[in-house]
C-alpha cells in the first residue's frame, strides 16, 4: 500500500468537518477522488463521526460513532479513497480502525496517553494534531507514546494547527514546521481550516472563523516545510452543521490544489 503521509511527496486530508447523510460525504468524496492525481501524495478523506469538543452543550456533534463507522465505511466502499477520522476515547480505536486506514488525536487531546497509546496499538497511520497550547517540541512526547505502542512501524505524521493566546484567534508560527519535524522526525502536516478558526466568536457563541486566510496560510506553509495540508471543505459551508466559517467551499478547492502543487514543486527542487 502507499504511504499516506509521504515525506517526499505532497499531500492532502480533506472532506467535511463531520460526517453528514450519504448524499453529502459521497458528493465531496467524489470530487475529491477527481482532485487526487493531481496532489503528488494524493488525498486523504476526512469526517468526524463524533465532535466531542464543541464550546456549545447542545452544538451538532455527528452521528456517533457506530453509525458514523458504517458512514465512512460506505465511502470507502463506494469510491475506493484511503479514509481518516478522529478518535476520543480508547475504547473508539479498535472499532475505528476495522473501517478508516488512519487515526488522527483531536489537538485538544494530543496528551492524553491512554488514547495516544491505544490508536497505537492499532497498527493503523495515526495523524497527531498538536495542541493550540503546546509549544513545537512538546509534541516529542505523544509521538514517543504512539510509537512505543506500535510493533508495525505504521505511519504517523503531525499536524499544526495553530496556537491560542485566549482571545478567540489562532496564530501559526511558520517556525513550527521544521521544530516539529526536527523534535518527532515525523512528517509535518498544516491544519488550514482550523487555524483560521475564531473560537467562541460565531453566532451565539459558536467558533467563528476567517475561511478568506485559507489560501495564504497554506500557501506559506508549503513554502516553510509542511509536508502535507489538512483541509477542511464542503459544498454549502455557511450552512453546514458545524465549523462552516472556518471551511472551504468545495467549488474553490480545485484552484486551491493547483497553487499549492505550485508551490511545493518550487521549494522542493
């Protein structure tokens, strides 16, 4: 099989924020398909059947885990793509990874060492998103508890998502990369969607987000060293159930791609 996180190559995590009916994931893991050959390490599809961290008691978390599984099951079914999602809990782990080809830590549990060692013992790629609290090489300490759970040498990457100073915005210090990359020897992934997240500053307290940064932000982290870009996208994101200002819409990412691939081709010459 290949590499989902190639080193060498640039890649892409993409798909909605959460996991919706079939009609929705089928239709963006569909142009995603299209969109693949054209990224050099290919593309990724990503949905959450659980958003267990939303700021609001009664904001749209997803459709759980068994039927949000059996969700993503048919995508992969159906279209053939590689398919990632988070996990929260340890118990989640095994049950995820009999039908998704990664894990990805949710930044906000990135030390949480039962749930870091669980997805490792999967023997499935685990994607590590670092928290918005903790400086590059802190994240030294969870990649040393996925590998120490893992006899498989399966894949694990890293993933910057910005960090927060506590007044509802993200900054991403485009020193990261190479700090990571240097402090994990993991290749390093550039969360796009998140980072322009505003945290409890959308309507009625929901995060907000600035999705017109997108373009910039990963753009710049090409050019710094990222490895790959996690891209969050939907077809109607003012509409979608959850983190629409922070996505991109589906009809801008083809455009998006072709620069990116732009910009890794000349930095990576």
């Amino acid at each position: 099989m290949s590499s989902l996180f190639p080193a060498d190559k640039l890649f892409v995590i993409a798909g909605p924020c959460v996991v919706e009916d079939d009609a929705l994931n089928l239709r963006v893991a569909d142009e995603l398909k299209r969109l693949s050959p054209s990224v050099p390490g290919g593309i990724v599809f990503k949905a959450s059947f659980d958003k267990a961290n939303r700021s609001n008691r009664d904001a749209a978390r997803g459709p759980g885990v068994r039927e949000g599984l059996e969700s993503l099951r048919r995508v992969k079914d159906v279209t053939g793509m590689n398919v990632i999602t988070d996990v929260h809990l340890p118990e989640q782990c095994a049950d995820a990874a009999e039908v998704v080809d990664a894990l990805q830590i949710p930044a906000f549990l990135c030390r949480q060492t039962d749930l870091l060692i669980a997805a490792g013992r999967t023997g499935k790629a685990v994607n590590v998103k670092k928290g918005q609290w903790l400086q590059p090489e802190g994240m030294r300490g969870a990649v040393e508890k996925v590998r120490g759970a893992n006899s498989t040498n399966a894949e694990l990457a890293v993933t910057e998502r910005g960090t927060f100073f506590g007044y509802g915005d993200l900054v991403v210090d485009m020193r990261s990369f190479a700090r990571i990359k240097g402090a994990t020897g993991a290749p390093v992934i550039f969360d796009a969607t998140h980072s322009v997240q505003r945290p409890g500053l959308g309507q009625g307290g929901s995060s907000g987000g600035a999705r017109e940064f997108i373009p910039l932000l990963a753009m710049a982290a090409i050019a710094a060293g990222a490895d790959g870009i996690f891209i969050e996208t939907h077809p109607d994101p003012d509409n979608a159930p959850s983190d629409g200002p922070n996505m991109l819409p589906l009809r801008d990412l083809r455009e998006l791609l072709k620069r990116l691939v732009s910009v890794w081709e000349s930095v990576s010459r």
